[in-house]
C-alpha cells in the first residue's frame, strides 16, 4: 500500500505538513536525508520569531496582505499572498495546539509584538539551538506524527519523482547504499532552499559562488527544486536572497554566525568597495545590503566606515546581539586608523575617493538631503551617522544567506504547476522551495517560518481531503 504522503525533507515545511495530514487520517513519511537523530538544519537553527515581511504573524489579514504586495513591490502571486495573510493567525492556533509554545515579545527591536517559538535562544555570538524553540517543536512534530501511524525516516535521501500520465506517484530513494522506490498519493519538496548549493548560487545569484557563505545546515542544496523542474514543474523567482551582513570571518569562523551580525550599524554608516565608493543604499536594510554585497564582481572586496563615536554606541543600534564586543571578542577584526587617509592604506583603497565618500556623507546629514548622490540613501528607521571623530574604523565583511528566494510555482492549494499553469496531479511544493512571494528591488522577504508552518498546514490538509 502506498502512502497517502510523502516529504522530501524533515525540517519545519515536511514535519508540519505530515503532521497535519496524519492528524486528518492520512498515512505519512518524511524523508530526512541526515542520520543524525538531530540532523541539522535552518528549522532547528532558527531565532524563532514567526512574521510576515517584518510584522506580527497574528496582525489583522489585511494588513499581512498588504505587507506582503508592498515589500515585495507587487512580485507576489496576490493568490498565494492572501494564502499567506488568510492563515496566519489559524496556523498560530494549531500549532498551539500540537503542543508549541510561544512568547509573545521582540527578540529584536526593530519587531516589536512578535510570536516566538519558546524557549527562545539565548541572544549571544555563535549557534545555540539545542533545547531551543525550533529544537523542541521539531521533536514534538514528530512524536506527533509517529503517534498517528507516521513516519519520520532518516538516512533516506530522495533522488528523483516518479511520474506516471503527469502525475506524481512516488519517489526513488537512496538509503545505505541501496535504491528503492516508495509509492505515494502525493508528495511534498520541503528540502529547504538552495544556499548550501554553490553551484545553484553561481547560477542565480553570484558566480562567486564561493566567495558568500551560508548560514544554514548543509541539507540546503535545493534538490527538491532540481527534481520538480525535472518532473516538469515550473520553477521561477530566482535572483534574490533573504540574507545578513556579516564580518569576513564568518566565512571560517562559527563563531562569527547567526550572531553577531552588522545590519543595524551598517544601515547607519557607509557601505564600500575596493575602489572607496558606496555600491549600495545603505537605508533600506541588512537583506538589501547583503544582495548588494553578492553582486560585487568580488563579495569578499566590501567594508563598513564608520568612527570612534558609532563603534562606542553600537550597542545602542543593535537589533540582537551588539557587535560591540562580540565582534572582536569572538575573532572579528576591526581596522582602525588615526585619519580616513590612513584607513584607506589599511584596506587598500584609494584615499581620494574614500575621503569623498565620507565627506559627501556627512555633507548629506549635514542638510539633511542625500540627494544628488550617484548612488541613492534612504532615510528610514534612524538616520544615519556622521563620520567624523578619529579613529577610524572599517569592518570587512561577507554576505551571508540565510534562505534563497524563488523555486516551485504553486497553486494556493500549494499544488507545484506545469507549463501550462495547470496543478500536477500530486506533487506539492512548500516553504522556502516555493517561488511567488518574495523578490522585488528591495527582496522583500516573507518570513521562512511563515512560509513553513502556514503552507504546511495547507498543503497537509488539501492532501488528505484528496487522498
């Protein structure tokens, strides 16, 4: 007999749609390729705040709507947008139901009112996962899901959809060196995105594939995606990335990711590359700096500039945990120099330009007008800061991907569509493989736990009231 569902994949996006299509009466398994019996991942890695493009998950479903449209300046799919917006607060509920427990408070400060997962991380440098949020709700699905006659399999690594007349019917697998096929209702992409993929990267976002780093579990290599394009999927949306702006060393250093990073200073200084220039608006945030950073012809080339009197009152910007000290105090090295003439030796960049920059910087504040820069500022949240009082200090940085944006077009049942528009037959797509919600010139970013939990429970339950 064949399952009524599969997953490809055991993180948030399979675990939550197993666990609502068992909890309906459908047999499911879920494929996790990892053998660890807590296997890596972004799921489990997570801070575990639950939003929507930046506010609460529980807000009215109007506003979510219209945050999503907004920030991803009119990208979404308004059909998958309103799936979105329509469910959060139901899928909070449920949730809460299954036994996950949530804080109602900012772990950031610029996101005041969120559901966090509890227990919540302990805000310091480097991972901190185990007994946390994501840890605990992930064991919890799946007890959940072996209760109800489930499965959750591991060491089970899906290589290809099996198709028959246009419709998915199952999957072949590769488990301890043998390959067998699992016959299935439907199945369900759930591996996550591709930023553990360098080749998918050089493909859709920098071909300095190698120069950007990931800061996700190494499952992430967007194989779900490969094999519903494979099985004639659409697939879309690629370009951009929900990412952070990091110090260099976070490319080697543990230590170094998910905290600290430089969002938060970085908006409210100067962004350069190699030649001394601004690349990028600094005001419209760490995701948009980040993708800034990856399209440098060198991501590894890009420096923060700021002074004596920023660095000292970081603390005060940081949105989690201040960079100052964790930065330095955990291996990060920070430039510092008596002059910006000296700063620029210092990173190896020319010194009139550099002197340019800052002074066209501080001239902008001055007036408080940034325009006729060649390269725009927005003002947003806070305004920047001038550079002015020595010494001066520039950080070199890395960008660091989190969740990439694009993948599977699906239906509002979260059914994965062929070339023609057209539902197939028993494939679904869900979480952060699935394209039409995010992108924009600001990569608008809709939240991957969003994504996971609220297309999760649909897809579950559009799977067993079809089975």
């Amino acid at each position: 007999m064949p399952f009524d569902v599969i997953t490809i994949g055991g993180g948030f996006s399979g675990l939550v749609t197993a666990c609502r299509a068992s909890e309906l009466g459908a047999t499911a398994l879920v494929l996790e390729q990892s053998e660890d019996d807590r296997y890596p991942c972004s799921s489990r890695f997570t801070t575990g705040v639950v939003n929507v493009m930046g506010i609460g998950v529980m807000s009215p479903r109007e506003d979510l709507y219209a945050a999503i449209m907004q920030g991803s300046a009119g990208m979404a799919d308004p059909a998958i947008a309103r799936v979105i917006a329509w469910n959060g607060q139901r899928t909070i509920e449920w949730l809460s139901v299954q036994g996950a427990r949530f804080i109602n408070r900012a772990l950031q400060k610029d996101q005041p009112g969120q559901r966090v997962l509890a227990p919540p991380r302990r805000l310091q440098a480097g991972l901190d996962w185990e007994g946390r949020g994501g840890d605990v709700l992930m064991r919890r699905l799946e007890e959940l899901i072996v209760a109800r006659g489930g499965e959750v399999r591991r060491g089970a690594k899906a290589v290809e959809l099996v198709m028959d007349k246009g419709a998915c019917v199952g999957v072949e697998v590769t488990r301890k060196g043998e390959t067998q096929r699992i016959d299935a209702k439907a199945v369900v992409v759930a591996d996550g995105g591709f930023a553990a993929n360098r080749e998918m990267i050089a493909k859709y976002i920098t071909p300095r594939a190698d120069r950007v780093f990931a800061r996700v579990g190494p499952g992430a290599k967007g194989d779900g995606i490969r094999m519903a394009e494979a099985a004639g999927a659409r697939v879309g949306g690629f370009g951009e990335f929900y990412g952070y702006v990091h110090h260099r060393s976070a490319m080697t250093n543990p230590r170094q990711w998910p905290y600290p990073h430089l969002d938060a200073i970085a908006e409210l200084s100067v962004l350069v590359g190699p030649d001394g220039l601004r690349f990028t608006d600094e005001g419209l945030g760490g995701v948009c700096m980040a993708n800034a950073i990856a399209r440098l012809p060198d991501p590894l080339s890009a420096f923060l500039i700021m002074d004596a009197e920023a660095w000292a009152n970081e603390p005060k910007y940081s949105q989690t945990v201040a960079c100052n000290p964790a930065m330095t105090a955990n291996g990060g090295d920070l430039i510092s120099a008596p002059t910006v003439d000296a700063l620029a030796t210092a990173i190896g960049a020319p010194a009139p330009a550099l002197a340019e920059t800052i002074v066209r910087h501080n001239a902008g504040i001055a007036r408080g007008d940034f325009s006729g820069l060649k390269v725009a500022r927005t003002q947003r949240k806070h305004p920047p800061l001038p550079i002015l009082k020595a010494p001066f200090y520039a950080v070199p940085l890395s960008a660091g991907i989190t969740g990439t944006m694009g993948g599977v077009i699906i239906t509002p049942n979260a059914q994965a569509t062929d070339a023609s528009g057209a539902p197939i037959k028993g494939l679904y797509a869900v979480g952060t493989t699935v394209a039409g919600l995010e992108g924009g010139p600001r990569a608008g970013y809709v939240g991957g736990l969003s994504k996971s939990f609220i297309l999760g429970l649909v897809a579950g339950e559009h799977i067993a009231a079809n089975r």
